[in-house]
C-alpha cells in the first residue's frame, strides 16, 4: 500500500470483491474493477465511466494503481522486435519484449507455431536472477527480489496501453526463474486467462528445471505450457552451464518431467542452445536423442547470443555459438524429434534470448542491482519520459 492505499494491481477478481465490501460497495463492484483493470486496461479510475463519480471518488481515497513507469523503449531494426525498460514502484528496474509475428522462430518448419503467428511478450518475474547461468546476461545484476503478481501483470497491462496492440501470447521467459516466484507467476497467469483473455495454452512458464515448480505444475493439471531450458543431455557439461543441474540431477529433472506428463499429458518443451565443443559433439548430440526419446517433448534449438557486453570471464568467456546447427537439427529430425529454431529476433538491441540485463549505464545513474557495469552501446530510443 502507498500512504495507506490499497494497490489493485494484481488483485484477483476475490480479492477485488473482498475490496469492494470493505469500502461500503456491492459485491457486483468486484467484477466491475476487475474488467476495468485486466479486459478495458483502465489507466485510471477516472477512465472507469461506468462507475458513478461518488465511487470513483471513493477509490481515489481509498485504493491506488501504482505500476511500472517507462523509462524508454528501443525497437530493432531488423525484425520490429520492442524491448520496454520498466522502473518499478520500489525504484529498480527489469526489461519487457515484444515479439511480433513471424519472428519468434526461423525456417518453413515453423509456420504452424502458434507463437509464430502470434503478438508474443516475453516478460519478467524478477528483478535480476540467482541461478547465474554461464550464457545468462541476467544472471550478472545477481539477484534482488521477486516481482509482485501486480508488478508481473503490470508488464502487459502497458505495453497493451503503449502501442495500443492486443498481445496474444505470453511466455515467462524474461528476466528471472519463473518457479521461485511460483505463486506470482501462476497467479498472474490466471488472471491473463480470466480477465486479459489470453488462453492458458497460449502462455508458456519456463524454467532452469526447478524441480519443485514443474512438480507442482502437475499436480495442479495446470493448462500453461512448460518450457525446460536444458542444453544438455549429460550431467557434467550441463552442471558447467546451468549450476542448478548440481542440485537437480538430469535423473530428477526427467523424473518430474515424466510425472509432470502423466498429470497433464501435455508435451514438454526442452530449449537448447548449442555451444562450439562443448554440447555440439556426437556423444552430446546422442544423449540428447536418448533424452527426449524418453518422453513426449519438443525440441527449441536457440542461437547463442553473445553476453560480451556483460565483461565475463572464465568459462562464460570462451563459450562460442555451434557452427554444426544446422547439421544437428537435421539429425535431430531424423530421429523423428519435432525440432525447432527460435529466431535471433532483437539481437541488434539485445533483446533476444538471454540477454536481458539492467545496469547504470542503460539508465544512466546508479543502480544497487548492478552487479557487474556494462559497456555503453548505441540504442534507438523511440520513447523517453
């Protein structure tokens, strides 16, 4: 709350009908507020033109609707791909993007994906991310906290006011691991079904293989798709990529990934990104054959998109994109695997997979979530406030 002020952003329909009683409304006023907010987008309560002018008055003493500020948006050159720069209510910042048609995968094997033909936002769940993968721009800002379900929802609510567009698919692949935030993600995803519209099927919750997410998923035979970043079928390599393959083992990611089927029976999706002589080689690429043979899933092959910007060192530092994609994806379809691949769609500004980071010298002040200060890099700056 903000001086006493109750904050709507975020309140499930329950919860706005729990809000509507206490300040001396009918029930009925819930639903009112609740499609107001998420279906009509309201960016105030003045905007509410159904709602008598006492009442209004009564929510601008009584409630707030404090979400995210824009501090600039950059659109690509090549692709028409959008990243958003968001300052939150509590001061820090996380980075939207927007995906339009045709641009989330390449090649003629991917006309059919609904994402492909799809108005796609890729958002974030937190600010920063602890799980440090070696291929990961946001895993540098180190982690700061989890975004509130408001603060989630908060990032389609504008980009749909600020270019006036209808997004039609959400995935969850922004900025941070999705399932520690498991509440706030999923909450928020249902009230992008119920009051936003977008069906379930149409938004995807990814994760590094948090085991007790994808668990949890199943168990609540929830509709949303499930995408697993794994790039790798073997445990040494994938424990160098991603430290959280040293808490979950490939045998225990598999195991709930198989239980996550027989609740669901919805196919998994495993994302790989293939790094030269590190993932690339024929004993990888025929553990990755066993591996998805194992359980109904889908392949997302995604280039490797350079992190340099982000001064890494060590392992992270030497890893190379493959030059054998195309060799491997054909292999990978012989074994009769559905195989995809995901586009560099905003790579000019570095908007694409992996490489989401917030620093000073994007906003150009300090920042305490700044782990490691980037270079400066030119930007096209198409909104500013």
């Amino acid at each position: 709350m903000v001086s006493g002020k109750h904050n709507l952003l975020g309140m499930t329909l329950e919860e706005l009908t729990s809000f509507s009683t206490s300040i001396g409304e009918r029930p009925y006023r819930g639903e009112q507020l609740f499609a107001w907010l998420y279906d009509k987008n309201a960016a105030t309560f003045a905007a509410m033109t159904d709602l008598g002018k006492l009442l209004r008055m009564r929510l601008e003493a009584a409630a707030t609707l404090d979400g995210l500020r824009l501090v600039y948006r950059s659109a690509s050159a090549h692709d028409g791909t959008t990243k958003f720069l968001f300052s939150l209510p509590t001061g820090e910042h996380i980075e939207t993007v927007l995906i339009p048609p045709a641009s989330s995968f390449h090649g003629a094997e991917a006309k059919a994906e609904d994402e492909q033909r799809r108005l796609t936002l890729c958002v974030s769940t937190q600010v920063g991310c602890p799980l440090e993968c070696a291929f990961c721009a946001t895993g540098t800002m180190g982690f700061v906290r989890n975004l509130t379900m408001g603060e989630i929802i908060d990032q389609v609510r504008q980009v749909r006011l600020l270019t006036g567009k209808k997004i039609t698919n959400v995935v969850f692949m922004g900025m941070g691991e999705p399932m520690l935030n498991y509440a706030n993600v999923v909450g928020g995803a249902d009230i992008l079904s119920a009051g936003m519209r977008i069906a379930a099927r149409r938004i995807t919750i990814s994760t590094a293989g948090w085991v007790e997410g994808i668990r949890t998923m199943a168990e609540e035979r929830r509709r949303n798709k499930l995408a697993i970043s794994l790039h790798s079928a073997v445990d040494e390599t994938r424990a160098r990529l991603m430290p959280i393959a040293r808490r979950y083992n490939l045998e225990t990611l598999l195991s709930a990934v198989a239980f996550y089927f027989r609740k669901t029976k919805q196919r998994v999706t495993y994302e790989f990104i293939l790094f030269d002589g590190v993932n690339d080689t024929p004993r990888e690429i025929h553990a990755l054959v066993k591996l998805a043979r194992r359980i109904p899933c889908k392949l997302n092959i995604i280039p490797f998109h350079s992190i340099a910007f982000t001064g890494p060192t060590g392992f992270p530092a030497s890893l190379r994109p493959s030059s054998r994609l195309e060799e491997i994806v054909d292999r990978l379809r012989t074994h009769n695997l559905t195989v995809m691949v995901r586009s560099s769609a905003g790579e000019d500004i570095e908007a694409a997979c992996g490489q989401l980071v917030v620093t000073a010298d994007r906003r150009g002040q300090p920042d305490r979530t700044t782990a490691r200060r980037r270079h400066s890099h030119p930007i096209t700056v198409l909104h500013k406030l």
